[in-house]
C-alpha cells in the first residue's frame, strides 16, 4: 500500500513539474514564433512631434531604413502635442505587439520624466520597452561677439563679475538646450538667468540681437550664425569633438568634466512586448544604421548614428533619466 501511494506522489509530482514548466514554455514559444512571422502588417512609427521638427526628419529616415531592413512597411505617424507627451502616452497604452513604436527624443523625455513627473499620462521607465539608441544630436555653447567671452573660462568668470546680470536664452522650460545650461551652472558655480522661448528661432534671434548674451543649442540650429560670425562658440558639449565643428574644443578638453550634454534620440516599444520582438526591431535598426550611406543621411540632418543594442539603450536611457533628475533636484527647477 505504501509502495503504491508512493508512485502515484511521484506520478503527481511529475505531472506538476511538466504543467508548470509548460505553462513557463508556451508563452515563450508563443513569443519566438510571433517574432519569426513579425512583421506581418504594417508597423506605425508614432512621432510624438508636429511635422518638419527634428524628430519628424530623425523619425522619418529610422522609419524607412527600418522597414528596408525588416521587411515590412512602417507609416509616419505624428502626434504631436504637450511638448511630446500626447504621442509618447498613446504608445504607452498601445497593444504591446511591435506594431506600435515611438520615435522618443529621448533627452526631453527624460527631462520630463522629472519635471513633468506629476502630470504626464506615462511612466517613462515602466511603460516602455528601449528597441534601440538610434543616435544623437551634439549640443554647443555660443555667446553673443560682442562679449569679451572666448571659452567656458571666460564665460565663468564674466558671470562671477556680472552676478545676476548674464541672460541664457532656451527653446523652451523642458528643452535639452536649457538643462545643458543648468548643469554647466551647476558645475561652474554661477548665477546666469534663464530666459524661455517658444522655439529655438526666436532664441536665437534675440541672442544675435544681444537681447540675451548666451545659450546651448544643437550644432544644425546654431552653425549657420557661427559660420556667419553672427555666433561665438565656446564649446563643444561630446566627450569628442564633432565633424561638424571640427576647430572647436570640447568643454572637457576646457576642464569643464561632466559637461556632457546631446540630444538623444531612439525608438521605443510599449513595455510587455514579447523581448524576440524587441530583439528583431533592435537588429534591424544596428544593421541598417551601421550603414555608410544611413550614417551620410543622417549626419545630412547633424545628426550622428549610434545604434545601441537593447542592454545598452535600456542603460543609456536609465542614464539620462537619473542625470537629468539630480540636475532637476539640486538647481530647485520648476517648469514655469
């Protein structure tokens, strides 16, 4: 009797431990099929911008050689609106399938994670899974000629003079042009005060008027009126000097360490999409960027290609996030 009750515990034990581990298998199975038929009908690109923004060019070039590497059609979207939330929230609520990405600028995202923290329809790091860094945008420190400013040296000083008397100008509350400034406040111990505009445009239209004496922006916006004159650099703000502006040094070639600032952009899956999936959207978009001619049309746009792989967007993002929150907290800065 014994014997008997002992083999049927044991034909039990067995029968659980295979349904638990299928019920473990099936949905992994399940997930490695879907990812070998993916794509099978059309993958939206939502860009969280109005059209013939920055993203919207970034958006649309991912968007094609994403779909001449994975072999399906990917349709621009633009949703635009609340600087980018409006778009960013409607992947977020998406069916996690693959057929629903962002094209996150992913700076401002991370930016907003903090600042906006209490009224943005989504949590940046649970509602969404990182496909992939698709590149970025170098930062620049210009000042107005007519300052006797000609590196972040002298730039520090002249404020250390003029306390409260230096403007910055930015393209807006939440923009990356306005945290890089905030952080080079930080760093070099300076009061500057910080003007917002709606637009880098009208910004830079009253830095070269001399309304306001200084600003970080990206190389494509700002390298016209440095080339014109009408713009001083100071400083480059990559780890690297940049092909763009080739003579001009990087603020921590100045000794300005930690003032690291671009404009990153990538694509985003809604969190829950099976990691094969991920995965297959993450190879698409490294091989096809690694491309000469991908790297060329981006960089048409100054736009530099750095396609990362899912660990490592996942910890750049992370990066972002925290950077741009301890930025937040310790300069006491609000939205208004």
């Amino acid at each position: 009797m014994f014997c008997k009750n002992g083999a049927r515990k044991r034909i039990h034990i067995a029968a659980a431990a295979f349904i638990a581990a299928a019920a473990f298998t099936v949905p992994g199975h399940a997930s490695a099929q879907a990812a070998d038929s993916y794509p099978n009908k059309p993958i939206r690109l939502i860009i969280p911008y109005p059209p013939g923004g920055a993203t919207d060019v970034i958006g649309r070039i991912v968007g094609q050689r994403l779909s001449e590497q994975i072999g399906g059609q990917v349709v621009i979207e633009n949703r635009g609106g609340a600087g980018g939330n409006i778009g960013a929230a409607e992947v977020a609520r998406a069916q996690p399938d693959g057929y629903t990405l962002l094209m996150g600028a992913l700076t401002s995202h991370s930016v907003m994670a903090t600042l906006e923290k209490d009224t943005i329809p989504y949590d940046l790091r649970k509602d969404f899974a990182p496909a992939g860094v698709v590149g970025f945008v170098p930062l620049v420190a210009v000042v107005n000629p007519k300052l006797p400013i000609k590196s972040l040296a002298d730039l520090v000083s002249y404020a250390k003079a003029n306390p409260g008397k230096l403007n910055f100008a930015s393209s807006g509350a939440g923009a990356p042009q306005r945290m890089a400034m905030e952080l080079f406040k930080q760093i070099a111990g300076v009061n500057i005060v910080h003007v917002a505009y709606r637009g880098s445009g009208p910004a830079m239209t009253d830095l070269v008027g001399g309304q306001v004496e200084t600003m970080t922006e990206t190389v494509p916006a700002a390298i016209s009126f440095i080339k014109s004159g009408q713009l001083r650099p100071l400083a480059v703000l990559t780890p690297q000097r940049v092909s763009m502006l080739p003579d001009i040094p990087t603020a921590e070639e100045q000794g300005f360490s930690g003032f690291n600032v671009s404009s990153l952009f990538g694509v985003m899956a809604p969190a829950g999409t099976p990691a094969p999936i991920v995965a297959k959207i993450n190879k698409a978009l490294t091989t096809a960027l690694a491309k000469d001619d991908a790297k060329a049309q981006l960089l048409q746009q100054g736009v530099y290609a750095d396609a990362l792989d899912v660990e490592a967007s996942k910890a750049r993002l992370n990066a972002e996030i925290e950077q741009w929150a301890k930025v937040i907290r310790d300069g006491g800065i609000t939205v208004n």
